[in-house]
C-alpha cells in the first residue's frame, strides 16, 4: 500500500503470520507464553513446559550432575561411578626405572638400561654376567620379574634372587662370543600394599 509501505518494505507486500511461523492467536493456550501491550510476558513457561529437569533429580542418585555458580561439576565422578574396579594412584621415576601403583595394589616397576659390554665368567661352553636391579619402589612381597635383552649376538636372560627392594639380572651366552651395546630391559610386577 502506502508510501509509508514501499520505504520500509521495498514495495513487497507484508508477510503473513502463517509465513513467518507466527502461533496463530486461536492455538494460544497455557503452553505458550503471551507477550501484552507493553511488550511483557503475560505468563512465563514453567519447567514442565519446557522440558526443565526437576529440582529432585538435580544431583540424585541416577539423577543430574549439579553445577556450582562457575558451570563445574560439585563433584567429579570417581572411578567406581564410572564402573571402574583399578585405577592409577600413583606414577613416577627414579635413576632405577619407572613404576605404577594401583588401587588394588597392584604395582608394575620397568626399567631399560644400556649396558655396553659386560664382565663375563666363563662355566663350561657358556659364560655369564650379572647386572644387579634396584627397583624405583620396594614390593610388599616378592615380585614377579621379566627380562630381555636387545644385543648384537646371542643373550638370554633371567632374574635371579629377586627381593622385594632388588634383583640381579643374570646374561648368559657363548663362550667366546663377546655381545656389546647390550639393551637389558627389566619389568616387576607385584603388590605396593
């Protein structure tokens, strides 16, 4: 219509509230909020309408986590909320390897070390050497302890006397073989409490 019109509309004519998505004024009802004259809200939604949590589930058990005033959880789940049975409790190294203990008690020791060469003793067609391990933390009991070796020739290896602070590593190969820049790796598995 008006010139008033074609200035803000550029002479389209005014959608329908149906275009827009408008609710039409015959579907308002307790479900959706009505504004009045002066642009307020005649009834707000409650939080049934909009699909709120309750407050009784807020921070009940199977309910909802609750926030505090900077959006964090109150309490973070432990691991048994998450159906975890052992967990990691403590971590950490030392000139004589790494270790891990667990809630069960359960601890894990690794270390790998360079050797080099070593001082053999030769017994019949094979000789031997030890190299003594101090684990990175002490066992409550007697552990159970792998070795291997990374070497330029044959090597075996075994523990032997482990204790619960300690092991020696036992090398063996043949006689007349001289193995160099030797790898050993030692893994202790036993019980921290």
């Amino acid at each position: 219509g008006t010139a008033q019109d074609a200035v803000f509309n550029f002479g389209l004519p005014y959608p329908t509230p149906a275009e827009i998505g408008a609710v039409p004024t015959s579907a308002l009802n307790q479900s959706v909020a009505t504004i009045d004259s002066n642009g307020d809200l005649n009834q707000m939604p409650n939080a049934h309408q909009v699909g709120a949590i309750p407050s009784g589930e807020k921070g009940a058990k199977n309910g909802v986590a609750t926030l505090d005033a900077s959006g964090k959880l109150v309490q973070m789940p432990g691991p048994a909320d998450l159906g975890i049975d052992d967990y990691v409790v403590e971590t950490g190294s030392n000139g004589n390897g790494r270790y891990i203990k667990y809630n069960s008690g359960r601890m894990v020791c690794d270390q790998r070390k360079t050797i080099g060469t070593a001082s053999w003793t030769a017994r019949s067609d094979l000789q031997h050497a030890s190299i003594s391990w101090t684990f990175p933390a002490a066992f409550a009991d007697l552990p159970q302890v792998y070795t291997t070796v990374q070497s330029n020739g044959f090597v075996w290896t075994a523990a032997d006397g482990p204790t619960t602070t300690t092991t020696d590593i036992r090398m063996i190969t043949f006689n007349g073989t001289s193995p160099a820049g030797m790898v050993l790796n030692g893994y202790a598995v036993g019980r921290w409490k």
